[in-house]
C-alpha cells in the first residue's frame, strides 16, 4: 500500500490538532473555530456542486439562510426539537434545492451563475420583508437546538457538532470522488458533451449533486445559527455565497481537504488582518483577486506539489486519482 | 431501467467473449437503418434524405469529400443532433426522438474525430466509466468505480483489444496523440456496444499509427458492426465490406469496394481525375 | 389610484430603467464579447456618484462632477482592463467570479478609507431642483434629465452600434468574438475600449444617481444584481435587448413595489398584505428573470446569432 503523502498528513494532522482543540483553548478560540468548522461544512456541500460538478453557483448563501431560518423560525414558536428542525431543514433545502436546480441547470455558463444569484436574492429579499421574523435586523433564538439530551447552547457542543459533521463529510467525500456519481460529476465539468456519449444523462446527475449541495448546506446553517444565538438575512446575502466559491478554490476545487482548508485559511487570514487594521477588507480583495491570478489548484494542490519533493517511493496506486 | 433495455445478449460482455457469440461471417440482417434523415442549417442541405442500411457484422465504410456531411450523418445517427426529417431504426426499435444517451444505453457508440476523452482521469477510470454508463446508472455514492467489477472486466478487456494495457493507470491528459486516439476506441469498446460509430480514427496519425489502427479494426471486424468515416482511402478499402458515397449530403451509392472503385460516377464526382488507390 | 399616481410611478419606472440601462449597456457588451464576468461594474457606478459628490462639492459645478464621473470611469475602467481583466479574458467564469469579487470588496473598503463610512450629500443646481408641469401634473425636474440622458445614450449607442465601424466590430464580436480577432483587428485594443467605454457609462450612471440616493460604500451591488438580471432577460451581448429589459426591469419593480401591496389588500388582510405584499415586489424581477430562463434560456431579445 502507499505510504501516507504529506498532502494527506498535514490535512490529517490539521483534523487531530481541532480534534483537541476545545480541551485546550479559550472559548474564544473555540467559537472562532467553530466558526471555521461550520464554513468548511459548507464549503464542502459547495465543493459537490462547484468543485467536483464545475456547477458555479452563486447562490449557496441560500442554503445557508434557509438552514439558520430551520433552526430559528421554529425556536421562535418554542420548538426547539432538533430533529424536527432537522426535519424541517432537509424538507426546506431539498425542495427549496430540487425546484431551483431543475431551472437553473437548463442554463449554464454565466447564466447559471446569474440564476442562481437570483434565487439566492429572492430569498434574501423575502426574509428581510417578513417584518413580523425580525426582518432586516434578524431574528434571536432564544432555545437552542436539542437532539435528546444534547443542546447546541454552547460553543463547545455547537463546535462538538460541526467537527463530527465535517469529519464524516470529509470522510464520504473522499468516497464520492471516485465513487461512479462522483466520477460522473467530475466528468461532466471536463466534457459534458462526452458525458452523453457514454449512455450517462449528465443532467440529472448534476441536479442530484446540486439538492444533496443544497440539503448539507442547510446543516452548516443550522450550526451556524446555533452558534450565533440569531438568524440574520445578512448571512444570506450574495456576498456570503461569494465568499463560500473563494474558501472552496482556494482550499483546491474538487479536493477532499481543500473546503476545511479554504475555511480556515480565509477565516485565519480574516482574523489576522482585522488584528493589523480595520481596513483589513482592502488588503483581503486584493488577495482574492492574487488567488484569482494566480490559478485555482489552491492550496491542496500546494501540498499535492510538496508530495512530489518527498522522496518516497511512486506507487503506480498514486495515479487513480485519490488526493 | 436503461439496463433493461440493452440488446437481449448483453450482460456485461467484455470485447472477448462477444466474437463468442457472434457467428463468423455475416448474417444478412439490418441493424441500424435511416429512411430519408435530413439536417439543414439554414438553406444549407447538409444531409439530404440519406436511407442507409447497415447489416449486422458488416463494416460500413463512407467517404466523400470534405464537406460532404460524414461528421452531421454521424451525429445524427449517435443522436447528438435531431433530424429535420427522416427516421433512425437501431435493432428493429425507432430511436428517431431518442438522446444520445439512451441511444448509447441501447449499443449505439461512436468515437469522436476529435478527440474527446476525460483528461483528468486514467486511461482504466475512462475506459470504466465508460462501460459504466453504458451497463447501470451511476446513482452509487460510496463504492468506487474501480470496484465495480463488470465495468472493470470490459474496461481492461477494451484496453487490452486497443493495445493501451501498458498505459493503464497513466492520466489521459499524459497520453500521446496516438494513445488518445486508441483510448477513444477503448472508451466506446468498454461501453460493450453492438454497433461502434467511428469518425476517422486515424485523423492526424502517422503511418505506423495508422497501420495500427487497421491492424486494430481488422480485429474489431466481425464482432461488432462498425460504420467508419475515414479519408485514407488504403484503409478503407482494405477493411470495408461495403462502401456509401456521399456527396454534397446525398447518398450517391452503395455497394461493395469493387463495385465502388468501378463505378464511373464515383470516379467522375469523388474522385476527379485521380487513379483509386490499389 | 389615481392617474397622477400612475403616471408618476410610470415615471420613476422608466428613470430607474435608464439607470439600469447605462449600467447595463457596458455589463452586457463585456459579457456578451469578451465572455467576462464583471461584478466589479457596480464598484465603477460607485466611484462615478463619488467623483460627482467630491468635484461637485469643490467646485459648485454639477457639470464638472458629471465629466469627472465620466473620467474616473474610464481611468479606473482601463486600469481594471489593463490590471486584471484581460489576464481573465480566457480563463473560466468562476475565475472570475472570484477576481472581481476581490475587487468588489477592495474598492467598497477603498471608499469607506476615504471618505468614511457615513454617506455623502449632493446638492443638486438651482436649475434642476425644481418640478416641470406636464399636462397639470408636477415631476420633479432633475428625474426628466436623468430620463433624458438615458434616452440620449441609449440613441448614441444604437447609432454607435449600427452605424460604425466599431460597431460593426461590436455586433460581429457578440456573435461570434472568434472571428474578429481573424479580420485582423486589435483585438487587445478593441477590448480595452469596449471596457473602458462600459465603464464610462457605469459611473455616468452612479452621478446621475448620486443626487437621489445616498452616495456611499457598498452602493454599487444591489444596482449591480439588478443591472445582471437585466442583461440576462434582454439576452446576454444585445445592447437593445439591454435597453428593453432595463425598462421592463425598471417598470416592473417601480410599479410592483407600489401597486402590489394595494392590490394584496382587495384579496386578503392588511397585515398579511402589508408583511406578503413588499415581500413579493421586492422578488418580482428575480421572478421575472426566473421565468424568462425557464422558457426563453437565451434572453428575450438575444444578439443575433447565425
């Protein structure tokens, strides 16, 4: 078998070190990287559509609006029963996802990033008017989200959460790249056309990828929202959804590791600057626009590079495509 | 669903064990016949009421000069694009109004002139997902491609058949010009077809290249039923059981290469003043 | 609803449609031939209502901050061309996406460093700030020039576009942009022209908005999205398709946002109308394009392909 390359360990090592992480630290450090867990949890639902599915949705903030809205709208009634958040999640993201997917996906290129911009609009739009859900200035939830015994009301149990999800997200994702669905995907964003070809009916594909996006999507929202104690239409905002495609490239498109990377390198970075000036947002959009530049392996195919320069012994198994 | 509508024969048959099935020489039936198929761009006539049959095991030659409608006749029978007009039969069933994907599902597979094979992937996970798509859906999230094991067999049967054994686990984008071309004949080999569209397989090849890939069709010949559209006239004389002219999008005539190399207006209109090969 | 309601909603409609329109034009133009998005085209309508508010309230002169609109456009318009833009040119969309993104954020900081995050005011010239009688009814005067120079452009482009030479390269590059490049025109020359042009017409579009809205950091997005939703209902590459889409775009949300709620009350509650009835205005467009899409995926009024 082969032995364990450094664009795998670091990940790995990375994993470990935030599996200790909330024993050790500072709650303050921990909602932080709670924070970061719960972003590469949607930047990894992103990762389906846009990475392996070369879907470029502008739009996922959606997703997330929608799951922070599963969590509050019910907790605003006093139901504050996980599952059926959950429930009501799934149901909102699935449908919400199977209705747009089906339309946008009759479009590509720069009309499906413009749709799925509109959609993710509409939404924002609709939040911010229902005036009696707190409208422009959000909504607080007062209960968190209870699954039996355990509630999302502190940092650590939401962080407790976030990194179990990511973890098994992580997990299946390297499943699904090379997975028959996962190779269709993947196809479909080299050549489409060849697709076809081979008897598969890309479309339908794309669209199960996009309302599978959607629905994990949500469950990064619900986390999310736990965490915060309060839904807030800002999260839903267009600028959200952009910052979500800038964490999955920059993390490395398609890869296994590369969302948890993006997340916590473009919260890291966030957090660095903001420490160096409250104009930190002039210095980070031109690091986008570096990034942009610079070409898209991210950093997963920084590390993919180091593999290279590690003398260890090429095994002929490198080459079907597990990074 | 889709696999239930493959061919009666195909369980998941690798090249190998379809010359097993398939009697030496061939049976005089039809396979695939269009009555009439028309494309226009416009008031361009770029196919014009083409009705062409194919019998099973045969290897269909067409030729005719640039321009003639070889490329929009092929896509038309592959069903990348719709007819304007006419009708496309395939194994007694009317695919007229049916995608190219369902129309691959049934047997029905072509290689592209240019070629079109996933760069990302190894020349194995092209071959396999090919066969894939052709055998089952691909709704399978957590097994791997590579662990499929029908899809495996046909793929490493295909890649053996077009001589890319070696190059197995190499990225197709690594592969030379050659090496593409014969994975895209491996890719719509693995997909277990019961007729192979070709669309030049030896464009842009060398000689040596080109005397392999007739070496290769050679081989392929009698075991599948093949429609090839090539320009290098040695090779399709030397392989086909009959030949059709197109011409400006009609069909001029069809008959075996004898037939066709003495066929005065074949001479006059294809050839010009050129001496036919051989 | 009354007539002068109406009628000065169908005024409004067609103003904000012009400001989509100026907006539009260069968006769909970069779209449509260079194949490039350009969120970073509402951060040009920005920096136009600033330069407006800056020189205007230097000089006095409306005039002057009109041209130092026009010039901050095109300076930053050509730098942008220059700096990013053409390196993008033949890479995928979501590059960028991703580069203008960046610097969507860079110039919404840039301003706030500037000029602080509290909007800035512009006083309009004694001139335009009074009201014109039209048939019995008062409009303010200041909305008829907005009107009037987006009608003005909107007959320069035209003629621009099929009347010369340049404009014959526009139309050909927006059926087919390969082709220009093989008659032999600078191609490199061409683009930054056509950019430099759009982004002219963005900031254009930001002066003449600053006197009617806030001029301050972040102004140029929500614009911006609808400004997208126009092009891709007008079809992307047609600069009329733009112009009619604007207008539709422009009527549509003027209209929706006052009628809407009132016709919500003739068939439900005052409260849901009042909470179901802004709602539903504020995602009419998004809607719109919706099904534009569904039905019509290449735009109403496509550039002519063939």
């Amino acid at each position: 078998m082969t032995t364990i390359r450094p664009s795998t360990l670091i990940p790995l090592l990375l994993l470990a070190a935030l599996a200790v992480l909330p024993f050790a630290a500072e709650s303050y450090y921990t909602a932080f990287f709670a924070r970061v867990l719960i972003y590469a949890v949607a930047a990894s639902a992103l990762n389906l559509a846009l990475g392996m599915g070369g879907m470029v949705s502008l739009g996922h903030a959606l997703f997330l609006g929608l799951g922070m809205y599963s969590v509050a709208l019910p907790a605003h009634f006093g139901i504050d029963d996980g599952w059926l958040q959950l429930a009501l999640c799934v149901a909102a993201c699935g449908l919400v996802g199977l209705v747009t997917g089906a339309i946008s996906l009759r479009t590509s290129g720069i009309a499906f990033i413009m749709i799925t911009l509109a959609f993710a609009q509409m939404g924002y739009f609709l939040v911010v008017s229902l005036k009696q859900f707190g409208g422009d200035d959000g909504l607080p939830i007062a209960g968190a989200s209870r699954f039996f015994g355990l509630e999302l009301a502190s940092a650590e149990a939401v962080y407790g959460a976030a990194f179990c999800l990511l973890l098994a997200l992580t997990a299946w994702v390297a499943r699904l790249r090379v997975s028959p669905f996962g190779m269709t995907l993947r196809a479909g964003r080299q050549n489409a056309r060849r697709v076809a070809s081979v008897g598969l009916a890309l479309p339908r594909y794309q669209l199960a990828a996009y309302v599978l996006s959607a629905v994990l999507c949500g469950l990064a929202g619900m986390l999310l929202a736990n965490l915060n104690a309060y839904a807030s239409p800002s999260s839903m905002s267009w600028m959200v959804s952009g910052e979500l495609i800038v964490m999955v490239v920059l993390g490395g498109m398609g890869s296994v590791f590369g969302p948890l990377l993006g997340a916590l390198a473009f919260l890291g970075i966030e957090e660095l600057l903001k420490g160096l000036t409250e104009h930190w947002m002039a210095i980070f959009g031109l690091l986008i626009l570096a990034v942009a530049l610079l070409g898209k392996s991210g950093i997963a195919g920084l590390l993919a590079r180091l593999d290279a320069r590690v003398p260890a012994r090429r095994s002929p198994r490198l080459a079907e495509g597990r990074a | 669903m889709s696999a239930g509508a493959r061919p009666p024969e195909g369980g998941a048959p690798s090249p190998g064990e379809v010359v097993a099935q398939r009697p030496e020489g061939r049976t005089m039936n039809t396979l695939l016949h269009t009555e009439g198929l028309t494309k226009r761009y416009g008031a361009l006539v770029v196919t014009d009421a083409v009705s062409l049959d194919i019998r099973e095991g045969e290897l269909h030659a067409i030729i005719g000069p640039n321009g003639a409608g070889k490329t929009t006749l092929i896509n038309q029978l592959s069903g990348e694009l719709a007819a304007d007009a006419g009708r496309v039969r395939f194994a007694g069933e009317d695919l007229s109004a049916t995608g190219i994907a369902a129309r691959a599902r049934r047997g029905l597979l072509r290689s592209y002139q240019i070629t079109s094979v996933f760069d990302e992937f190894t020349v194995r996970e092209n071959a396999a997902l090919a066969a894939r798509g052709a055998r089952r859906h691909a709704f399978a999230f957590w097994r791997g491609l590579l662990q499929d094991a029908a899809a495996v067999a046909a793929a490493d049967a295909a890649i053996a058949a077009t001589g890319l054994a070696a190059r197995a686990q190499v990225i197709a984008a690594d592969l030379g010009y050659g090496e593409r071309r014969q994975l895209e004949l491996a890719m719509a080999l693995a997909a277990g077809p019961r007729f192979l569209l070709l669309d030049e397989p030896m464009a842009g090849m060398s000689a040596q290249e080109s005397a392999a890939v007739v070496e290769l069709l050679r081989g392929l010949k009698r075991k599948y039923t093949l429609l090839l559209v090539e320009h290098d006239m040695d090779a399709v004389f030397a392989l086909a059981d009959r030949i059709s002219v197109l011409v400006y999008g009609r069909l001029l005539v069809t008959g075996t290469p004898d037939e066709i190399r003495n066929d005065p207006e074949v001479r006059a209109i294809y050839l010009g003043d050129e001496e036919l090969h051989q | 609803m009354s007539a002068s309601l109406l009628i000065a909603q169908l005024l409004n409609g067609l103003q904000y449609g012009v400001l989509l329109f100026l907006l539009a034009a260069g968006l769909t133009l970069v779209f449509g031939i260079m194949s490039f998005v350009n969120l970073a085209h509402g951060s040009l309508y920005m920096l136009g209502a600033y330069a407006l508010a800056v020189v205007s309230g230097a000089t006095g002169s409306f005039a002057l901050g009109v041209a130092a609109a026009l010039a901050t456009g095109i300076v930053v318009g050509a730098l942008l061309e220059w700096a990013a833009a053409s390196r993008l040119y033949r890479r995928d969309h979501l590059d960028h996406v991703l580069a203008t993104f960046g610097l969507v954020l860079f110039f919404n900081e840039l301003t706030r460093m500037v000029w602080g995050p509290q909007p800035l005011f512009v006083a309009l010239p004694e001139a335009l700030s009074g009201t014109v009688e039209l048939m019995g009814f008062f409009y303010p005067a200041y909305r008829f020039l907005i009107i009037a120079v987006g009608l003005a452009v909107a007959l320069g482009s035209a003629w621009l576009i099929h009347r010369t030479r340049l404009g014959m390269l526009i139309r050909a590059g927006s059926v087919n942009p390969q082709m220009v490049g093989a008659l032999g025109v600078n191609i490199r020359l061409l683009n930054a022209l056509l950019f430099a042009l759009g982004a002219a017409l963005a900031a254009l579009a930001g002066a003449m908005a600053g006197p009617i809205l806030s001029v301050q950091s972040g102004m140029g997005e929500p614009v911006l999205i609808t400004a997208l939703v126009v092009i891709v209902i007008g079809g992307i590459g047609s600069v009329s398709g733009a112009f009619y889409a604007a207008l539709i775009v422009g009527l549509t949300d003027t209209l929706g946002r006052t009628y809407l709620p009132l016709l919500m009350r003739e068939f439900a509650s005052r409260e849901i109308a009042s909470a179901a009835g802004p709602a539903l205005a504020s995602m009419l467009i998004y809607l719109l394009m919706a099904v534009v899409l569904a039905l019509r995926p290449q735009g109403l009024f496509p550039a002519h392909r063939g």
